[in-house]
C-alpha cells in the first residue's frame, strides 16, 4: 500500500492497460509503412510524450486536493 500522493494516474493506467502507445509507431517506426519519412511519427511521439508526463505528474494527492 502507497499514500495517496504517491500513485500517479500513470501507475494506474498502466496497470490496468500496459505501456501507453497513442498508435502503434511510438513504440517502433519500422511498423509505419512509411517507415522514418512517416510526417506525422514526430508528433506521435511528442503528443504521448506529453500525456505520460502530465499522468506521472498528477498523483491522487492531487486530485483530492481538488
């Protein structure tokens, strides 16, 4: 058992789903048909980059705070 402010909504997410993969190229750019040149792989990445920071970041702490 953990307090509160230290189970991240990450923790929780990942137990329950696993990794977080927002499509299947940020976890590997070779399962993109367009491989390195794929536009778009960069802003995958970048936009679950963001949400795993911002779900480690919060922790239920938090939320009761709220």
């Amino acid at each position: 058992a953990r307090q509160p402010q230290e189970i991240s909504l990450l923790d929780v997410v990942e137990a329950i789903d696993g990794p977080i993969m927002l499509n299947d190229c940020t976890g590997s750019a070779a399962s993109c048909p367009f491989g390195d040149d794929c536009p778009i792989h960069p802003i995958w990445c970048e936009a679950q980059h963001e949400l795993v920071t911002k779900l480690r970041a919060t922790t239920f702490g938090d939320l009761v705070k709220k």
